[in-house]
C-alpha cells in the first residue's frame, strides 16, 4: 500500500517539477537559447546550402537528440528529455531565423519580433502583445509535442525510433507553416 502513495506522490511531484521548469524556461530560458544562437552563422548557413537544406539539417539535429533521449527507455528519458526539448527548441528557432531571413532577407532579428514569430508558427496569434502569457503558451505547446512521445519512449528501440522520428517531423512542420505565412516582421 505505501507503495502506491509513494507512486502517487512521485508523480505530483514530477509534475510540479515540469510546471516549474516550463515557467523557468518562459522566464528567460527562451531569450537565453535565442541569445546563444549565432544569426549571421545561420545567414551563412542558408546561403551556402539553400533554405530546404538547412531545413533538413535543423530536423536531424532535432531528431539525433530525440533518438538519444529514448534510446535507452526509461534510464534515459528523464535525463535525455530535457536536453531533448532544450535541442528541439534551439532547432526550432534556427529554421525561424533561417526562414525569416530567406523571406525578408536580413538575418538580424529582435528578441520581441522573433518570438512573435515563433508563437505564430505554433499557431498562436502574432497580433498579441508579447507577454509572459504568450511565451508561457510557446513553451506549453513545445512541452506537448515533446511530452506525447513520453510513453512511447519507454520501450527503448521504440522510444528512440519514435523519439527520433517526432522532433525530425515536428522540425519540418514548423518550417513548412513558416515558410506559407507572411512573416510581418519589422525590421
């Protein structure tokens, strides 16, 4: 019986430890990877290798991480999950600075216009005033793209197949609403 309570009890508090690290990660961590990201190495990057395969680049770098984080089932999904989302979000913000400077062609981008972007493609509204709201609503969804593979991630060939696969496709259709939108972007 009490290992049923315990069971319970590791399983709020998990969840309490994920709520707070998704409000860590809107509470600076997004401005933290974007600050990291090297834009004009980016505009080299498209420039050398065209869009679609800087693209392409992005998504197995997402997927490598995705296929490390459930390759090992259980073991190593909750060490490999949060470098996993932390890889999928620099990926992500990759191929929307990439995109943004295909289509606009300037690669520098401001931290408030770039976030717009981002929630855009995740279909969240870009007309809303950039608040803690909206990119606690950017890190939500990118914790339920990645938190729907948990389960699967478990069975460890499984976990990274499907792992891999997830982040690779989630890479491609965050381009591909990218690349039909009108990014309105002041520059």
């Amino acid at each position: 019986m009490n290992t049923g309570k315990a069971s319970r009890f590791n399983r709020k508090k998990i969840g309490s430890d994920i709520k707070a690290s998704l409000k860590a990660l809107s509470q600076g961590g997004f401005k933290r990877i974007y600050s990291h990201i090297d834009q004009l190495g980016i505009k080299k990057g498209v420039d050398e290798m065209g869009i679609d395969k800087f693209i392409n680049q992005c998504a197995l770098l997402a997927a490598g991480s995705g296929v490390v984080a459930g390759a090992g089932g259980f073991t190593t999904l909750w060490i490999g999950m949060p470098l996993d989302l932390i890889n999928l979000i620099t990926q992500q913000f990759r191929v929307t600075m990439a995109i943004a400077y295909d289509q606009t062609g300037s690669y520098q981008l401001n931290f408030d216009d770039f976030i717009r972007i981002v929630a855009s493609s995740l279909k969240g509204d870009a007309r809303m005033t950039l608040t803690k709201n909206v990119m606690e609503e950017v890190a939500e969804k990118l914790l339920i793209n990645l938190g729907s593979k948990t389960a699967e991630r478990l069975v460890p060939v499984v976990g990274a197949v499907i792992g891999g696969s997830a982040n690779y496709l989630f890479i491609k259709r965050v381009a591909k609403s990218l690349k039909t939108a009108q990014l309105n972007v002041a520059l």
